[in-house]
C-alpha cells in the first residue's frame, strides 16, 4: 500500500505538548518536512526559545540547543561562525524575539548572519499564561492589559517583518499565516525558501509565522483561527517584504 | 627556548588564548580590556578564527554559548559592568555544563564606578553573579607571564571539568608590559566533545545543549552530578603560592597586583626582622582552603589586602576557622594600596600580638 501521509523524519517520536488547536504544532511539522525535503536534518543544528515552544529541542531530530529567553540568535550566531557549513536555525515566540531579545534580532539581521529564523507571532506571551507581547494589538485584552491593549500608555505592536526588511543585511524576509491550508502551503514555500537561501549563503531569512494560542485568547480552535484572520491578518498584511534574488533581477 | 616578548597583559591573554586553539573570541568594547578584544580583532581574521563584536555582553555571553555548544573554544572578556550583563549567560552555560574562558578586567564600582583597577567583583565572581548553584574555576595572575599559562591551564580545565572558567584581573595587570614567552602553552589537549550539536550527520542520536529541567527531581540530579564535579575540582585544583608561613607570626594574603605591593612589603617588614609570610591565592575559586588551614596552626593573625572593602577576607576567615585573628586591609574605588599603608598595618597587628 502506497504511503500518502506519515510524521516526517525530523521530528522525534516525542508527543507534542501543546494545547488543542495551538499552531505551533503545524509550524514545527513544517520545519521538519521542510528539512526531509531538503535532505538536511544531519546537517542541522536548532536553537529552542523560552516560549511555548521550549521544548523544541525534545521534537526537532537534529541536535539542537536551548537559549536563555531572547538570546536564540546569538547563540545561532555563535554556532554558525563554529560550523558555517551547517544548517543554523531558531525557532522563537513574539515575546522571545520582538521584546526580551530585540538587539539580537536586530543585530543578527543587520549581520546578515546567515542563518534561518522562524518567528511564531500570536500576539501573546503563551508559556507564562497569556501577557500582553509587543505583538498584542491595540485593545486587546490580555492578562497584564485586562481593559485592552491602549496604545497611549501601552504603546504600540511592532511589525517585525517591516522593521526588519528596511536593513541591508536581510536576505529574505516573510510574513505567513497558518489560518486555512492554501495559507499553510504558502507558509512552507516560505520557510523552505529561508532555508535554501541559508544553503545557498545568501545570508539572514526570517519567516513570521501568524499563529493562534486558543488557550490565552479564550478561544475555541475554530474561534481562534476566526480571530487571526478578521483581527491579525489585516494589522500584519501577509506577503514577501524582502527578498535579493527579486532585487537583483 | 622560545625569546621573550615584551607583551601587555590584556595582548598575552590573547596571544595565549590563540595558542590554546581558541578561534572564537565575541566581545564587546570596554575599559579596561579593551587591548584583549583590539588584539583578537587583529589576529583571529590572519589565522582562520572568528572575531566578532557583538551589540551588548548579553549577545557576546551568548555567542559563546552557542560557539562552546558546538564544540568550539570560545572565549569572550569584559570588565565589571559587562560581567553583570554576562552574568545570566554564564549561568546558563554553568547549567549545560559548557566549557568556555571568561576574562574579567575588573574595574571599580558599583554602578559605572571608575576606570581604575579594583578587586570588588570577588564576591560576584566566586559567589555566583548570576543564578542557581554553580561555580567558575577563577584564576587570578599577578604578572603577565602567569597570565598565558593560567590562560593555557582555563581552557584545559574548563574542557576537563565541563566548568567555564576565568581569568580575574584588572587594569593594571591588564595593561603594564612585561617580557614573556609561550613556553609555558601546551599543545592544545583534545578534549571529549560527543556531547556537542555538529550535527548528527543521521548517524546518532541528536545532541542537546540545555539547562532546562522541569521535574525537580531530574534538576536536583543534574545539580548534585555538577556539585561532585566541584568537590573534586576542590580537592585537586586549589593553587597558591605561599612563602615564610613556617616561622610566620602574621601572614599576608593578597592575589593579583595586591600580592604584589604586599610582596614589597613583606620584603621591608622581613628585614625589620619581623616573621611574616604570605599566601597568594592562585585560584580564587577553588579557594585554596588546605593551606590556610596548614599555616593557621602556627600563625598567630592573618591579614588580607584587597583593592576592596572586604571581600576576599570572608574565606580567609572560612579557611583559618577561628584558629587566629584575620585581619582586613583595603583600598577601593580605584586606588591601589601602598607598601607603607601595607607595613603600618602589620606594625599594628604585630604590636598587639603578645
Ligand atoms: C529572563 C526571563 N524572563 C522571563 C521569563 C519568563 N517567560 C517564559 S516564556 C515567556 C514569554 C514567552 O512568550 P513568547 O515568546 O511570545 O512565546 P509563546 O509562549 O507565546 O510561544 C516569558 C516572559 C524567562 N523564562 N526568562
Ligand atoms: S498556551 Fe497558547 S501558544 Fe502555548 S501551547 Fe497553548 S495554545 Fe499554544
Ligand atoms: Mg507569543
């Protein structure tokens, strides 16, 4: 009998922890196919957040190693100048990448490290039981903003994907969406494409993962992913922002 | 034999370190090391290594671990301030049990403080600085020489311990020039790395760098294997150096460029025909406990000098045990202390002694 569907080989046997109908399960499935697919996973090394998603070096197959919260892309860097020929990638939450660890974001990017990141935005601090991240939009409710989000005081949501492709140093810079399944193909083209750019040398990719967290937004699965498309995907419009190969044609 | 170079101390550390096999140096600019990271700036490109400025201590901290993670010797420095930003990295790479050298150039605070050479980052160094149960190996040089075989000795004991390791020192060892030679640098020893992420090439099982452990039971565990690891790094690594304890009524104890306004005191005092002697902490963690113990069954009082308000005193007591009066001398925030402050303080204790 022909085989149609099966876990793909970068990821572990170990059972995913995540909440029903989180997408971060989806996301990491997609990393992991996209390894398969580009014959890389021996050659991988991974770096886990502190996030939701911490626990990502007991699911991804290839050596991994776990960050202090933020610092993912540092320790990437650290490992990328030891092994340049080696497949470097982070996996980080909003609050990880966009708060705690801004400068290494940043600087990583302004680098051009040539390394890959794949960057969960789902506008909450999952982990720590839903606090308002820099990706929170305005009015929204979350623990630490209870009358929603007011930008006066709270200030406003940063669009890691705008901010950053105004550098030089980005290769390619995306934002996806995991909310329907042309959205979810479209996302693994993305991050298959931040993947062959690092091969490639081409230097720093970054896929920005739109993402739900059921649990802290109070929502069921199927409500949550309703949110992310009638609130997230007008504040954090999907497409390529930066891409070399298009400029240099 | 190799010739001797004239060398600063910030530049021997360098030098040593690359002829330790380290390739990876992340730094971040501050006074006064900054003649280490000018100096890794300028070599590492020449020789194939990585030279990389980082955009804070934290990011540097960091890189090393992720550059120690992957099987590399990676060394990054700073002074005071930016050990503190360094402080939660070197806690995590305690906790993944990384090999790594660390250069503190302490300089004076808290706060910003000053630019000028200071030993009150004792307590941050030995004591923790950053969180949970863990231990650097600390040395502490007092001359330039010393400098490159302790940075030699760092890398190899860090490696054979899976501890991280520094080299403790301050603006002025930092910056004063002396002749050196390499003599004292091993062949770089080829430690056991299957422990880190070079990727598995599909053919084992993935390796983990990680400090993470939920169930307090399997943390408890981790934490009690790496405190055996520094029972034995307790017994086996404590290092001084220690000279007219035998007949001595007071002993000095100073480390770094203290021991060696002390020495020069010790020196006139001695002539004087007054019995003391010094001990010279090597290592400052281990803290080299046995032989102030040894000394304390003759000796009738202690004295430590430090560029500090008391720090390094705290274990000297520990290590005496209540078997002599320890006594405290220190200048701070910057000043050094002079022979004759030195001398008169051992005149004064000496004058009580019966
Ligand atoms: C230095 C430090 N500060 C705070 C925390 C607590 N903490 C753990 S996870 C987290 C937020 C994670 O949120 P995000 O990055 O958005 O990931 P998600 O859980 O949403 O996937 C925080 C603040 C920590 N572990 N370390
Ligand atoms: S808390 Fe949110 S982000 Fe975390 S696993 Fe649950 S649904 Fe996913
Ligand atoms: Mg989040």
């Amino acid at each position: 009998m022909a085989i149609v569907f099966q876990k793909p080989h970068a990821l572990t046997d170990a059972p995913f922890h995540y909440c029903p109908g989180c997408t971060h399960g989806i996301c990491h499935r997609l990393v992991a196919e996209v390894l398969d697919e580009l014959g890389v996973e021996g050659n991988a090394i991974g770096v886990a957040p502190v996030g939701c998603a911490v626990m990502a070096y007991d699911y991804f197959n290839c050596d991994m190693q776990e960050a202090a919260h933020g610092r993912a892309p540092a320790v990437a860097t650290g490992i990328k100048r030891v092994h340049p020929d080696k497949v470097v990638f982070t996996y980080q939450g909003d609050g990880d990448l966009a708060a705690i660890g801004t400068a290494e974001t940043v600087h990583s990017a302004a680098r051009g490290e040539n390394i890959t990141i794949i960057f969960i935005n789902n506008t909450i601090y999952g982990m720590t039981g839903g606090q308002m991240a820099p990706t929170t939009l305005p009015g929204q409710v979350t623990q630490t903003s209870p009358y929603g989000r007011d930008i006066k005081t709270q200030g406003n949501p940063i669009r890691v994907c705008e901010m950053l492709s105004t550098l030089d140093g980005p290769s390619y810079i995306a934002r996806v969406a995991l909310d329907s399944v042309p959205n979810i193909k479209k996302a693994k083209a993305s991050i298959k494409k931040a993947f062959q750019n690092q091969i490639e040398g081409k230097g720093f990719s970054l896929v920005e993962v739109l993402s739900t967290c059921p649990t802290n937004w109070g929502l069921s699965p199927i409500e949550a992913i309703k949110r992310l498309q009638k609130d997230m995907l007008p504040y954090y419009p999907l497409g390529v922002y930066k891409d070399i190969d298009n400029e240099n044609k | 034999m190799s010739e001797k170079v004239l060398m600063k101390g910030n530049e021997a550390i360098g030098e040593a370190a690359i002829r330790s096999g380290c390739r990876h140096f992340f730094g971040y600019p501050i006074t006064p090391q900054t003649e280490l990271s000018a100096y890794m700036a300028k070599k590492m490109p020449k020789i194939g290594g990585v030279f990389l400025q980082a955009e804070s201590e934290v990011a540097a901290i960091n890189m090393v671990y992720g550059a120690a993670g992957a099987g590399a010797r990676a060394m990054t420095s700073s002074s005071s301030p930016g050990i503190s930003l360094k402080s939660e990295g070197i806690s995590y790479i305690a906790g993944a049990d990384l090999p790594c050298v660390i250069v503190d150039i302490v300089r004076g605070g808290p706060g910003l403080g000053g630019i000028q050479p200071a030993q009150s980052d004792y307590f941050q160094v030995t004591k923790g600085g950053g969180h949970g149960d863990y231990h650097l190996i600390v040395f502490a040089p007092n001359s330039v020489q010393e400098i490159v075989s302790l940075t030699a000795d760092a890398f190899n004991k860090s490696e054979e311990y899976r501890v991280p390791a520094m080299i403790l020192g301050d603006g002025t060892l930092g910056q004063m020039m002396e002749p050196v030679d390499f003599d004292s640098v091993p062949e770089p020893k080829k430690a056991d790395k299957s422990w880190a992420t070079t990727g598995t090439g599909l053919k084992r099982e993935h390796n983990i760098i990680n400090s993470l452990y939920l169930s307090p039971e399997a943390l408890e565990k981790t934490i009690i294997e790496r405190q055996k690891r520094y029972d034995i790094i307790k017994e086996k690594e404590q290092r001084y150096e220690a000279h007219d304890i035998e007949d001595a009524d007071i002993v000095v104890t100073a480390y770094g460029t203290t021991s060696r306004v002390v020495e020069s005191a010790v020196k006139t005092l001695r002539s004087e025909g007054l019995k003391v002697g010094v001990i010279r902490p090597i290592t400052l963690w281990p803290f080299p406990d046995k032989i102030f113990a040894e000394a304390a069954k003759t000796a009738k009082a202690f004295l430590s000098v430090e560029m500090s308000m008391g720090q390094m005193v705290e274990d000297v007591k520990i290590a005496v045990n209540g078997k002599a009066p320890v006594y405290f001398f220190g200048r701070t925030g910057g000043i050094i202390p002079t022979p004759q402050e030195i001398i008169e303080e051992v005149r004064k204790i000496a004058g009580g002694l019966k």
